[in-house]
C-alpha cells in the first residue's frame, strides 16, 4: 500500500505568490505545508515539464453556473493529455465531452473532497492503470485535440 509521506502535492499558480500567501497560511494552519511545493507564474516550457513529471494532475472543478452552463474549457485537462499525465477531474459534462472515465482520465462527483482524496489514493496504488489511463488520453489527444485536428474540425463545421 501507498506510504501517505510520500505523497506531494505540487501546486503550479498561474498567479502571483502573494495571491496565494493565504493559502499557504492555511497549509501550515492543518500541518501540510511540508507536504506541497508551490510555483508561480511558470513559463509553458517549465509547466509542461512539472505536468510530465507528476505522477497525476489534478482538475477539481466545482459545480457552479460557470464550469457547467456559461461555457468551461478546462485546459489543464487537455494540456495534461498532452504531456502524457493521467488526469482526475471532477465529473461534470465539460470534462465528459473530454475524458472517458477509467480509459482516458478518471473522474470523481465534484465538491466531495473525501471523495477526491480516496480517488488520488487509489489511483496512486495503481501504477499500471494510470500508465495505461495516460497513454489513451495521449492517444486522444494526438488525434482530436492537436491544433491541426482543431483546425479540420471548424473547416469541417463551416
């Protein structure tokens, strides 16, 4: 079984450190702060090299108007796929237009943070499936999510 002290949450903010110094406040609040390894503000190149090293990225989306009428486009999910890292996302309709749940991604009920916790560490007790879950997302994307497929698909719309 998975060794909880082995487990580190790598959080990559596309905003301003001091934009999350409540947060991080928060994390030393509950005792976890050791436990996470925070990035600002990285560049695409560095990004995409932390999202290939993660053993999995995380999308846990809420339910709210935004992510589920007014028009979500989660490109964490997709710039995961493409970096070959398994994705646990929460279930909602914008993410099942992306990820098939168990072949391409894994999705978990959104807003149930027990719920996610036991779905990281299942996942993480599985190696071979999240290889073989991250492969088929790769997969996928190389075949419907590259900017050349994008771009068939609106030729093939109008």
């Amino acid at each position: 079984t998975l060794h909880l002290s082995y487990v580190k949450l790598i959080i990559c903010a596309a905003v301003p450190q001091k934009k999350a110094v409540n947060y991080q406040l928060l994390a030393e609040e509950i005792g976890v702060a050791e436990k996470i390894e925070w990035f600002f503000e990285l560049g695409k190149e560095n990004l995409y090299a932390k999202i290939r090293t993660a053993q999995l990225s995380l999308a846990p989306l809420v339910a709210c108007d935004r992510n589920i009428s007014q028009g979500c486009n989660p490109l964490k999910i997709i710039e995961s796929m493409a970096c070959g890292t398994p994705v646990l996302a929460s279930k909602l309709p914008v993410v099942e237009e992306i990820l098939d749940n168990d072949q391409t991604g894994f999705l978990v009920r959104p807003d149930r943070p027990i719920l996610l916790g036991r779905k990281i560490l299942s996942n993480l007790e599985q190696p071979e499936k999240m290889n073989e879950v991250a492969e088929n997302a790769l997969q996928k994307f190389n075949k419907h999510f590259t900017k050349d497929s994008q771009i068939q698909s609106l030729l093939n719309l109008y």
